[in-house]
C-alpha cells in the first residue's frame, strides 16, 4: 500500500512538475495574463437601462413627490423622483429614494390624492380612534375625576360692562 501512494506521489510530481500538493499556477515559466477581468456586478441594471432605452421614454419635469398607496393602509412615499414616460407603451418608471409610511403619518397633505378605498380606511381608522379616545374618557370619569360640561354662571353683567 505504501509502494502505491508512493508510486501515485511521483506520478503527480511528474505530471505537475513536482508540486506535490496541486497544480502550479504561477510563477517561472508561465504565460503572462493580458488583463484582469472585471466582476459585472451591475448587470442587471444595464440590462434594464438598455430596454428602458429601446422604450423612448421621454423625463417628465416638476413633480415633487410621489404617493403609491397599498391596500393595507400604507404609503410607499418617494420624494424627489425621477420619472420617465412612454405614452404609447402606456409605461412609466419611478425611480428615487422611497420610504413606506402610514396613511396617518401624510394626512394633511395627501387627502386629495385619496381615492375611494383609502377613504374608507380612514373612515374605519377615525372611528376606531374615537371608540379609543371615548373608552379613555371614560375610564377617567370611573376613577372619580367629573367631566366639567357645565357653563360658569355669569358673575358681571356684560351689557353694562359694554355701556361703559
């Protein structure tokens, strides 16, 4: 058995010009590499921009932000986009920094945008915020603290007051 990984040992000496523990791959006496090749690590975003090319879109100038709304209540907000048209492929591409956020969080500025849907969420999220806002009213009430619903009684007369 030893004759065997012996007589294997020079085999690969032989063949690989005596490195015992693999092939040689530099060094003296080995053909010089022309150039190195380069990793494609964006790849998939040349081949995006080359079919974006073959598109025609036309960059559409102006727009400031960008709501996409998602059926479970949140916002895909993006704001400074870039965006690209092709009318007649009926395409559009938005691109830029993007965050998601709730509907509650860009309500003041976003109620025009609503459409049917996000409407009765709100409508469902308010109602749920009242049942929550009452609940702890009336939690307050049964710790023995009064609502103060009363009017102050009058102390001055006022049409005197105004007289003067």
């Amino acid at each position: 058995m030893a004759d065997f990984e012996e007589a294997r040992k020079a085999m690969i000496a032989k063949r690989f010009g005596g490195n015992t523990g693999g092939a040689s791959t530099g060094g003296a006496g080995t053909v010089r590499r022309k150039n190195k090749g380069v990793a494609k690590a964006g790849g998939d975003d040349k081949k995006l921009s080359g079919v974006l090319k073959k598109m025609a879109l036309t960059d559409l100038k102006g727009v400031e932000e960008v709501n996409i709304f998602k059926n479970d209540g949140t916002v895909i907000h993006i704001t400074g986009p870039k965006i690209q048209a092709s009318v007649p492929s009926n395409t559009y591409v938005i691109s830029g920094p993007s965050e998601n956020r709730r509907i509650e969080e860009l309500i003041p500025g976003i109620l025009s945008q609503l459409g049917p849907e996000s409407m009765e969420y709100l409508r469902s999220y308010a109602d749920m915020m009242k049942a929550a806002t009452s609940g702890a009213g009336m939690d307050a009430v049964e710790e023995g603290e009064e609502e103060d619903d009363e009017v102050p009684d009058l102390v001055e007369n006022f049409e005197e007051a105004a007289a003067k």
